[in-house]
C-alpha cells in the first residue's frame, strides 16, 4: 500500500509535469510556469482529497534527490561561459554585492514599517537566496526557518512569474541585467527561469545565485546586528 | 526486411545507450553533492553542499581534471526539466496554509516588492554595467 502511494504520487507528479509544461509551451504567460502551475493543482488535490504532505512527499522525494545534482550540474553553463563570466568579473561582483545588500536592507525596512516582530524580521532578509542558506540566516539571527522557506518560494515565484514584466517595464534586455536580477533575486527558481531566455543569462544567474547565497550568509547576520 | 529491424534495434540500443549515459552522468554529479556536503558540513561552511559541490566540480571542469563529456548530457538532462525538480518541495507550502490568512498575509506583498526592489534595481545596474563596457571597447 505504501509502495502504491508512492509510486502513485511520483506518477502523478511527473505526469502533471509533462501535461502542464505542454501547456505552458502553448501558452508562454509567465504565470503558466510549471512550478507554479504543477504546485498549485497540487496543494488543491492533496488538500480536497485529505492526502499529508508526508504520503506525498514519499513519491516526491525521488524527484527531490535530484535537485542537489541539478544545483552541481549548473556548473556545466558556467564553465562554457567562462570568458564571458571572465570579462565580466567586476561588474558581477558589483551587482551581487547591490542584489543582496537590497535585498537584506529592503526586506528589513518593509518588515520593520509594517511593525512585525523580530522573529519575521530576521526571516524576511534572506527570502532572496537559496532555501538551505536562507534556513540557515534564519536560525542563526533568532527567525524562523520555516517561514524561511514561505519567503523563499514567494521571492522564487514571484521573481519568477512577474520579472518578464519588470523588466519590460524597466527597458531591460541585456543578459547581465536579466541574469543577474533572476539569479540574486529569486535564486534557483528565477535560474530556472533566466534558463528559457539562454546560456548567457542563466550562466550569470547560476553565479549570481551561488555568490548571493555566500554573500548574504555572511553579510545577513552582521547587517541585521548593526541596523538593530 | 531484415535490414530494417537490424536499424530498429540499431536506434533503440542506441536510445537505451543514451538513456544509460544520462543516468550514469547524474550519478556522477550526485557525487559531487554527496562530497559538497561532506565538506559543508565538516567544514561548517556557510553555503549548501549544493553549492559547495557545484564549485569543486567548477573547479574540476576548469583544471581539465573532468572532460567535459563526462558530465554535459546528465547535466543538460537535469537542467532542461529544472522546474520539476522543485514542486515536491514548493507543494510543502500546504502544510503553511493558515499562514495566508490573518495578520501574516500581509507579508506576501512585503517580500513581493522587496523582490522587485532587488530585480529591478540590480537588472538596471547590470544592464547599465554591461552596456557601458561594450561602450568603451
């Protein structure tokens, strides 16, 4: 019985996977992504039909043990544009540096006006980076990790769904521009995302990433004892 | 008739060898996450071993220690169906739903235009920082 499930659950998972990507292709919209898409019909199954999370993880997590290697794999994109990371090693310090300082002292700023305690303040100000890392901010300032990882898929979706119209609206094309501001601003989701639009922005949204989650580990708890 | 099912078992030996090197080259990056995390944790470094894995592999790609062939099917495999690879965890948000309702809701637009402040602001810069590069050659 436990084995049905979980093959069930992992049949189901690939399938609404296959379906909606299908979709997705016919109708681009950034809100059709298939994270968003297969998440969503998801949550209302398990919930309407009373499943836990924990009977579907069971199936999930054979898609889930491959997220890890997928994170090493984009080591792949970044080595065949290694000249271009190259000639521009200056300008992707930069914007990492502006990315997570903004996106610490933002979040900040906003939780603090909104007057939410100290707990959700020391969560929101590593919504933007990686889930592991902003977990580990989380903990580390006195937050909550599991908010952590709300903020993160808010941060990843949202990033995700609305920055083709951001950057419409902001005039932006340029794939440092694009690459950057998928990768520092929502992490892995947005790469993903900064994947549809080629090699050059998701190899700067890779690093964008992977230098954000280092630099808002080490920066976020200093920052957050200094401002408060 | 006899060459033609020798090019069908041609084609799909040739599919079934493709499919064999994709899992064999996932393998080996599962490696690398396996030896990333080792590291993380021993090291108590403050990135995931994802990451951590994603560097040394980097780092083994740009020394010519690793061919390149060794890894680039698995890695186009993962990387081309990305976005499955999060719903599992991303569907662990129906254990939070009674966190979107009540005074923490209010925290969903907060993150939202902190995420544009940085997407936008960062965008701009980079688009700024590249253009003026190409400027000066």
């Amino acid at each position: 019985m436990m084995l049905l499930q979980m093959f069930f659950w992992l049949f189901i998972t690939l399938l609404l996977y296959v379906v909606f990507r299908r979709l997705y292709q016919l109708l681009p919209y950034p809100f059709m992504i298939p994270v968003l898409t297969c998440t969503v019909v998801l949550v209302v199954v398990l919930t309407s039909f009373d499943v836990s999370y924990d009977t579907y993880f069971s199936g999930g997590q054979w898609i889930d043990a491959l997220l890890g290697p997928a994170i090493v794999a984009l080591a792949f994109p970044l080595y065949k544009q290694r000249k271009l990371l190259n000639k521009f090693k200056v300008e992707i310090f930069a914007t990492v540096v502006t990315a997570s300082l903004l996106g610490i002292l933002s979040g900040y700023w906003l939780a603090v006006v909104s007057g939410y305690n100290e707990m959700i303040v020391s969560t929101i100000i590593s919504k933007n980076v990686t889930t592991p890392v902003a977990m580990e901010v989380a903990s580390m300032t006195g937050g909550q990790p599991a908010f952590a990882v709300i903020f993160v898929m808010i941060a990843g979706i949202g990033g995700a769904v609305t920055g083709p119209w951001l950057f419409q609206l902001l005039g932006i094309s340029n794939f440092l521009g694009i690459g950057m501001a998928f990768g520092g601003a929502s992490h892995a989701i947005g790469t993903a995302k900064a994947l549809e639009y080629g090699e050059r922005e998701a190899a700067i949204s890779s690093i964008g990433l992977s230098l954000c989650a280092l630099c808002v580990s080490l920066l976020g708890p200093l920052l957050l004892k200094w401002i408060s | 008739m006899k060459p033609q099912g020798i090019k069908v078992l041609q084609l799909m030996s040739s599919r079934i060898n493709k499919y064999l090197i994709i899992s064999l080259q996932i393998g080996f990056l599962f490696g690398f996450y396996l030896v990333g995390g080792y590291l993380q944790k021993t090291l108590a470094l403050p990135v995931p071993g994802s990451v951590v894995g994603m560097l040394i592999l980097l780092i083994g790609l740009y020394l010519k220690w690793i061919p390149i062939q060794w890894i680039s099917q698995g890695a186009s495999a993962l990387l081309n169906h990305l976005p499955l690879l999060f719903v599992p965890v991303t569907v662990g948000i129906m254990q939070h739903l009674d966190f979107f309702s009540g005074k923490s809701l209010w925290l969903v637009p907060i993150v939202l235009v902190s995420t544009w402040i940085v997407m936008g602001a960062t965008g701009l810069l980079g688009q700024f920082l590249a253009n003026r590069k190409e400027w000066d050659r």
